[in-house]
C-alpha cells in the first residue's frame, strides 16, 4: 500500500481544509468587492451573505471560516510531514475546534432555513466541508 489509512485520512482532510478556504475566500473576495455572489442552483446568496447574521461580534462569518479551514490545513500539512512528533494535545484541540466549527455552521444553517427563509448554496457547502473535516477528525 503506497499510504496507510492515517496518512491519506490527513492528506484527504487537509484537501477538504483547503477547499473550505477557496469557498471561504470566494464568498469574502465577492462581499469585499461588492459583487454578486451567484449561486449556481439558484439560492439567494446575495442576500444571505450580505444579511445581519453575516457578521459574529462584528466580523464577517467568512473570515472566522478562512481561519478554521486555514488552521486545520496547517495542522494537518503539519502532521503529514511530522507525524508522531506533534503532541496528542494537537489532535483533541483539533476535534475540538472542527466540533466548535460544525455547531457555528450548523447554527448558520438554521438561521438560513428557519430565519432568512433564504440559502446560500457556497454556506451549505462549506457546512458539509465543515461536517465531512468533524467525521474523518474523529473517525481518526
């Protein structure tokens, strides 16, 4: 086998830490510039990114989303290379945060659904970015 299970669960998280990041970074890239954000199944993504529950203690959610997904690519380029090096401490503060990232996501979610009555298909993607990272981290 060219990689053990643990290796290509990392390599597979650290691919999904990094597309959560574009998808953060291409919501942000269109807020900053005042573009907007097309929604390719035909959402209102416009309107949801650019509503009062875009923003958490005054910064936009997209950015606490860039640094989530930032970290966990760091983190787990970091392991790849390193392996057993990195002290457990790591891994349960990584499980921690992905858990503390996938109840804000999910929160999100609801506001969409049950607040908004409005969605956003790039925030459902980053949401099931944001679960699937949660699964392999504790699968792991």
């Amino acid at each position: 086998m060219l990689f053990s299970n643990d290796i290509l669960t990392q390599i597979i998280i650290l691919v999904l830490g990094i597309a959560g990041f574009m998808v953060a970074k291409h919501i942000r890239n269109h807020k900053v510039k005042n573009m907007p954000l097309i929604c390719p199944i035909g959402f209102d993504c416009h309107a949801v990114v650019h509503s009062d529950y875009s923003r958490f203690f005054g910064v936009p959610v997209e950015i606490f989303g860039m640094i989530y997904y930032a970290f966990i690519s760091v983190f787990y380029l970091g392991s790849i290379f390193l392996g057993q090096i990195l002290p457990n401490i790591f891994l349960g503060l990584t499980a921690l945060v992905s858990l503390l990232a996938l109840l804000f996501s999910a929160y999100l979610i609801g506001v969409q659904i049950f607040i908004l009555k409005k969605g956003c298909s790039w925030c459902i993607v980053s949401a099931i970015i944001c679960f699937l990272i949660f699964i392999l981290i504790i699968w792991r």
